[in-house]
C-alpha cells in the first residue's frame, strides 16, 4: 500500500465523479425515501473516504496505461524539471507548494473571519428571560445527552439559529416566538442539532474544504451535506409526533423560510445550523415531504441496511482496482535486447513512481516496487535529480 500521483489522482476522479452522481440524484424526489437517513450517511460517508484515502495496492490493482496528452502532461509535471530562482525542480513540487499556500490561506481566512462575526453577534446579545429557561429546560428534558448550551437574543438575526464548537449557543432574533409552541419547536430544533454532533461535523467538512480548496466538487459536497444534516434533525425531532404535532413544527419551518428572505447574511457558512435551510425550494420542499411521509415509511430490516452497506463498501473497494497511469511507447529504433544497464537507468520522481529511461528517450512509467526491484538487481541505477 502506497501513495502515488496517479493514486491520488484517481482517488479524486472516483471522488468528484460520486458526488455529481449523488447531486443529480438527490434532485430526485424519491431519493431521500429510498436510501433513508441511515444510508444517506452511508453515502457521504463513501464519498469522503475515497477522497482521503488515495492510497494503492499495487499487487491487486489493474494498471491502464494511456499514452499521448495524458503521458506528455504527467512527463511536462512530474519528471521533467524547471529552473526557479537558480533551483532545479518539478513542477509538480512548485504546484504541491501553491495547494499548501491555498490551504493556508483559506484557513486563516476562514478561522478570522468566523471569530469576528462570532464574537460580534455574542457581543450584542441579551440573556433570555425566564419564560425562555423555562421551555428551553422542557427542550433538555427530551433527551438523554445533556449539552450546555445558551440561548441568547441578537438583532443581528432574523432566523434562529445555533452556533459554537465549544461555547454553544442558541440565537434568536429579538422578541422571537410570541406563542410558546414557536419557541418551543425552534429550540428543540436548535438544540437537536448540538445533540447530533452538527456543529462538529460541518468544521469537519470545513477542515476538508479548506485542503481541497481547488476542487469545486468538494463545495458543492458541502451544501449537500448541509441539506441532509437538516433532514437528520427533522427526522429526529419529529419521528415520535403525531400528524397534528408535526403539522405545528411544519408551520413554524414555513414561517421561518419567509423570515430567512430577509436575513442577507452569510452566517451559515460559517458552521453555523438554522431551522431554515439556506438552499433552494426544492431542498427545503424535500424537507417537508420527508417529515409528512414519515408515518408511511416502511422500516427497512437489519439485513436489508447491511446489504446496502456492504454494496455501498464492495463499490468503494473497486474503485482501488483500477488505476490510470502515463504509458510511454518504446521508440521504433529501441529492442529489447538494446536495454541495458549501460544505456538505460530509473528515473525517482519522488513520488512512489520510477520513469525507465533509455538515454533520453522515456520508455514507460511504473510504480510496481517488484519490477523495480528485479531491474535494480539486475543493475540498472537509480537516479534522483535533475536528468
């Protein structure tokens, strides 16, 4: 097991390809009914793992090679150096060094800018009243986990809202929830999400955008997993109320999507969780038909959940068993008989792989330790540096 270029690439091809696969399926209106709130985890679950997981095993993988702009690019990056400020090196280091800025850069601005908005809203919050202890103690009561949290009153919201890693807190908008069933299914919303872990999850999912800043699949990940987290607390919040019960909690999420029209603010990407989702008609409509459904809904078995886990697995497996790789066509004038340790040396690009160049013509790239290893001992160098 190892790390290569081409692992890593494939790691984010088979990555970005599951995550626009589950985008335009989750437009489907069935989706969310069919895999469940259990397999929709799964599925993320997968989706992030291949991404974070680019390793190979190279005694179990299928190589592909693929010559032309696929070989010429992989020699122009990765074997093939430059000369920068009188230093000789890939680029593919000189890239590897712009990812690490980027990431760098994208947490610093991140972790600043999610400081200062939330040291701002606290700054300007009021302590709630008793009435507003009181329900939110019947809240706690619920469930088992109990979780210090504080509800505070800010004008800077206009929805509900919850926020904190460490120090968690409920905001609400000031003079919110006139009716004691408003107030009430807001906090429970609220503070269901701090029971779920969401919080932790969507820094999480941060850390990872921050790494893979350059991925445009990775954001749109982001907002898929926002959605189901939503459904996750709707889903828990109301799996023990009856139809009249939910149709209260459904109208107080109606009125908070009107209120949300205008709230302009982006404190949603900053980790925080609302009892609006932020998304589109067609994110919150799943919503509501997930919640109103919910009675209906046939309990999948034990064995049914762990086929489909075991199916969601065995097709993580496979993607491993495939790998792309650069492939060099040996030139018309070169036998096989011609390659000898005198004329033909391994090139280390540094990076698990090794170029087998004959003079100045590379014939193939290979990250196969055993190959390697039998032409090492039959006296071909290895070279590291420039060629």
């Amino acid at each position: 097991m190892g790390l290569t270029f081409f692992s890593f690439l494939m790691a984010v091809l088979w990555s970005s390809a599951a995550v626009l696969i589950l985008h335009i399926m989750r437009r489907s209106q069935g989706f969310v009914k069919t895999f469940g709130i259990t397999g929709l985890a799964a599925v993320y679950g997968v989706c992030l793992l291949r991404l974070v997981l680019p390793v190979e095993f190279p005694h179990i993988v299928y190589v592909v090679g693929i010559k032309g702009w696929f070989a010429d690019l992989y020699r122009f990056l990765s074997i093939d150096t430059v000369t920068l400020f009188g230093i000789s090196t890939k680029r593919i280091y000189l890239l590897g060094g712009i990812w690490a800025m980027g990431v760098l850069v994208s947490a610093v601005v991140w972790a600043v800018r999610y400081r200062k908005v939330f040291r701002r809203y606290m700054s300007l919050t009021k302590r709630s009243d008793a009435r507003t202890d009181e329900i939110m103690e019947q809240v706690r009561k619920r469930y088992s986990k109990k979780i210090m949290v504080m509800v505070r009153e800010s004008p800077l919201t206009k929805t509900p809202m919850g926020m904190g890693l460490f120090h968690k807190v409920i905001l609400l908008p000031e003079h919110y929830g006139q009716k004691d069933e408003e107030l009430y299914y807001a906090l429970l919303h609220e503070y269901t999400h701090f029971v779920n872990g969401d919080i932790a999850i969507k820094f999480l999912m941060q850390v990872v955008c921050c790494v893979f800043w350059w991925n445009p699949c990775i954001y749109l990940l982001q907002k898929e997993l926002d959605s189901y987290l939503e459904i996750r607390c709707d889903h828990r919040v109301t799996k023990a109320m009856d139809a009249k019960e939910k149709g209260g909690y459904l109208e107080i999420i109606l009125k908070v999507i009107k209120l949300s029209a205008e709230n302009k603010r982006d404190i949603g990407k900053l980790n925080g969780v609302g009892l609006c989702h932020s998304g589109t008609y067609h994110k919150n409509r799943e919503r509501f038909l997930f919640v109103l459904e919910e009675n209906g809904r046939k309990k999948r078995s034990v064995i049914v959940r762990l086929a489909g886990l075991f199916l969601l697995l065995a097709m993580l497996a496979s993607t491993y068993l495939v790998q792309i790789q650069a492939e060099y066509p040996a030139p018309e004038s070169v036998a096989a008989t011609d390659i000898i340790p005198e004329n033909t040396y391994l090139f280390d690009n540094g990076d698990g792989t090794f170029a087998i160049v004959h003079e100045t013509e590379v014939l193939m790239v290979t990250d196969d330790r055993k190959d390697v290893e039998e032409l090492i001992e039959e006296g071909f160098q290895v070279i590291q540096g420039e060629r």
